[in-house]
C-alpha cells in the first residue's frame, strides 16, 4: 500500500475529533448538590477551528481554590482572557486581538503567566507563530512574542507546552522535493519566553513517515513520535537538553500478522507522571479495513527500554459483546467502525487506561454528529492486560454544533475515574456522571447533574470550558432548562 506523505496526523486521516483533554465531578445524585453560583456567558463559537483537529480543548484552566482562568471569543477577531474567584467573580480581563485568519493554537499557563500562542501569516506571506503572556496576578499584558517564521508552502507550524506551562516549542517541518519529511526544527523558550535552544531534528535515516508527533516535557526534553515504513513502524526519539545524542526506540507493529496485511489506522502518544511515554495504535486489515487489533507500549527512556503490551484482538466475540450491551433497539453492527483513541491515563497504582470512543458524521456537510460507546483498556505497571469494558452511551449534536457539547469529559480521583456527558436517559436532558472504579473496570449507572439542561436549536452545553477546581467542585458552561434564553458560568460544588 503506497501512500503519499501529506504530515496529516492519522487522528485527521480517519477523521479523528479533537482530541480532548477532558475533565468531570465527582458522583453526587442531585439532592446531595451544595450551593451553586451562576452567571451569564458570552459565547461566540470559532468558525475557523477545525472540529476534527481542535487546537484547544480545554478554554478553562483551574487555579485550585484560587479560581480560575478562561479563554473565550468576545467578538469576531477579539478573544478574552479572564481570570475568575470561586464565587465566580472576575478578578481582570485581558483581550487579544486577532488579525484576519488568525488562529488560536494553544492556550496553558505556569505559576506566573497565562500564555496564549497564536498562528497568522505575516505581510511577506510566510506562516508566523506569536506568544501572548497575561501575568496571572494582575492581568497586564505583556508585547506578542514571535517564536517561530516558517514559509508559507510548509506545513502548518506547531507549537507543543509542556505539562507546567514552562517550556515551549515552536517547530517547523523541512521537507525534500518530492515532499518526503527530512527534518524538523525549532525554538524552545521558557515561561517568561525567552529562547532556550534552537533545535534541530534529522529524520532522513526513516522511510515513508506518514506522521510526525511533537511533545515536551516540563524539563524541555523533546520526544518526536512517528510512523513509517508504510504505516506499520512506531519510532520514538528523546532529545534532552544534556545532551546532543538523540535516544531512540522503535517497534513494528504493522506487517503480516496469521495471513493478513495489518497497517496502523490510529495512534495516539502521552508523556505520564512517571516520567515515561506511552503509545498506543489501533491496527487494521488492510484488504477489508476491520479493525484487527490494540497494542500498547511504555518507552522509558531512562532505562532505554520498550515494555510491550499484550495485544487486544478484536474477535468476532468482542463484537458480539459490544452488541450485547446495546439497549437501543437499533440495528446491531456488523464491524467495528469509526472507533478512535481518545485518552491515555495514568492511575496512581502507574494502572493505564486507554480509552477509544465512537464517532462519526451521519452523512453529508449538514449531516448530525454523533458520540456513542466508549471502549476502555486497562494495563497493570508491568504493562499486563487488567480489564477491559465498554460504555453505552449515544449522543447527538447538529452539524453547526459538531463534538462541542457531545463526547466526553474526564477526571481521574485517585482510583476512581468520572465520565461527564450530555446526554438523554428516561426522559431527561442532562449531565450525566460515570464513576470507574480503575483497580476493576466496574463502573457505576450514570446519575444525572441535576441541571435539567435545555434543549432545542440554541447550544445548551459547551464542554470546552468544564474544569474541577478541587476534588468535588466543577465549573461548566450550560445552559438549563429555566434559564433557557441564555449560558451560563456555574460552579457545581459537591457534598
């Protein structure tokens, strides 16, 4: 299978949404709720962002018992960022003005700044990348950075933020005449943007990369994960501020598996507390396009070793299984299909939770979304096979609207991981809680938030902007049933 180098990641090749960084609250049935607070919100949806490759999932950053910051579009070509109390009172507003096509790429903060990282092109043509910092206490901002200058036929320029908010990259792509990746360079700044290094990345010695993955960690090590040889090879290379030899680590995942030709068809990469990467792809049968299998790898680049995963087949059994949990009275499936990682996590026991949902357009350019089964895996810290489980779930959202308010979002509580979703069970239209309990896989019949949350045309939930301030104290953005003329910012504390 020859397939042409485009730097497209897969999650966008198999219409991967956004990928979300998710965030929930802890399981309570409404009675047990304590006082809410709630204030009107402005909300301006972004037509330019892409609702298969969000740049920025999350638009609140909690502050813990400080409150909290939010990024929202105040009007077209302006966006906002706001600092908020816990009593929902706004501390400063700081607003950045965005030139035409202008886009927002991404959105942290550290324990000084708020950052703000956007992508235009400048009056010679070429792509720019700007560093926009908010101090946290008093809201001034400071002047646009640039970080990075890129020609304008390259591929779109990335950005990567590591976990802490204190080292960013700015990276470009180099690509031969026949547009094969040779290369891929930078700047890493601090939290205060100043640069750190340039960098410099050669890839000439692979064949056939087909993505390119950039992450930092919070020390300013930089790890490129790739795929190659014909979407069947997984590499994964450290460069370190220490030193200039890059380690790496590489795997075939793909290839000739009992007489079928198998490919990667999704992949998805997340550094861990502990310090080590995880990655993790969705294989396929490159002649019937079924779903063959899940493989997981830990790279510790410390001990310069791979821990490989038992594989996850997926069997004609495990379909069955999943249409045995399917209430809805619809027609059962007759393959997996537009099933797509979504979330890698690390429970406190080093426990990880892979997690795949399935989403897909019903149709054409107005066609509705949908979200519906979510597919959960579970390793051991020795990278042994736990449990796994699937949860039913089926949302629904008009095209203008796409995966804002469906999906999910997440929030890991030592061994209990919540699943918040909007969602319509027994008649009500509400948020829904989960709980997991992650040391079992058995998890609890959603109860609902208690929100009674509109429904109709206008948006009624907009998950970019949920966030836990603490163990048992959420802010969401929605729009309830007896307040249905307009959002509003609540903060859900509960008992």
């Amino acid at each position: 299978m020859q397939l042409p180098f485009n730097f497209i990641p897969l999650k966008i090749l198999r219409l991967l949404p956004l990928l979300f960084l998710a965030i929930l609250f802890a399981a309570a049935p409404a009675s047990s709720q304590g006082k809410r607070a709630a204030i009107p919100f402005n909300y301006i949806p972004d037509n330019t962002e892409d609702q298969y490759n969000q740049s920025i999932s999350s638009k609140t950053l909690p502050l813990g018992t400080e409150g909290f910051v939010i990024l929202s579009r105040s009007k077209p070509g302006e966006y906002a960022i706001e600092r908020y109390n816990t009593a929902l009172k706004k501390a400063w507003s700081a607003t950045v003005p965005l030139a035409a096509e202008e886009t927002v790429e991404a959105f942290a903060r550290n324990q000084e700044a708020v950052l703000l990282v956007t992508h235009r092109t400048n009056e010679q043509g070429n792509q720019v990348l700007y560093a926009h910092r908010v101090d946290l206490r008093s809201g001034q901002k400071e002047k646009p950075v640039l970080l990075l200058e890129a020609p304008a036929d390259a591929r779109k320029a990335g950005i990567a933020i590591s976990p802490d908010g204190t080292k960013l990259l700015a990276y470009r792509y180099s690509v031969s005449g026949n547009q094969v990746l040779q290369s891929i360079s930078g700047s890493l700044y601090d939290g205060k943007l100043q640069k750190v290094k340039d960098t410099k990345y050669s890839l000439t010695d692979l064949r056939g990369i087909v993505s390119a993955e950039v992450i930092v960690n919070d020390a300013g090590d930089q790890f490129i994960s790739l795929i190659s040889e014909n979407m069947e090879r997984l590499t994964v290379r450290q460069y370190t501020l220490k030193s200039p030899v890059a380690k790496g680590m590489s795997v075939l995942v793909g290839g000739i598996f009992e007489g079928k030709k198998v490919y990667i068809m999704d992949s998805k990469y997340a550094l861990q507390p502990n310090g080590n990467l995880y990655g993790v792809v969705l294989t396929a049968d490159e002649k019937s396009g079924e779903y063959y299998s899940l493989k997981a790898v830990k790279f510790d680049f410390e001990k310069e070793d791979m821990v490989f995963a038992e594989e996850f087949r997926f069997t004609p059994e495990y379909l069955a299984s999943v249409n045995s949990l399917d209430k809805s009275g619809g027609a059962k499936a007759k393959r997996l299909e537009d099933i797509y990682l979504t979330d890698l996590i690390l429970t406190p026991e080093e426990k990880l939770i892979v997690m795949a949902e399935k989403k897909y357009m019903e149709g054409g350019e107005n066609s509705p979304y949908y979200a519906k089964e979510i597919h959960l895996f579970a390793y051991d810290q020795f990278m042994g096979t736990a449990w796994s489980s699937v949860l039913m779930k089926n949302q629904k959202a008009p095209a203008d609207e796409a995966f804002t308010g469906i999906s999910y979002r997440y929030h890991l509580a030592g061994n209990t991981l919540h699943l918040l979703t909007l969602e319509e069970l027994n008649g009500k239209h509400d948020l829904y809680l989960r709980r997991i309990d992650t040391s079992t896989g058995k998890a609890e019949a959603p109860k609902a938030a208690g929100l009674n949350v509109a429904k109709g045309e206008d948006t009624a939930y907009v998950k970019d902007f949920t966030a836990w301030l603490g163990e048992k104290d959420l802010v969401v953005v929605v729009r309830p049933s007896k307040k249905a003329n307009s959002l509003q910012l609540r903060r859900l504390q509960i008992r």
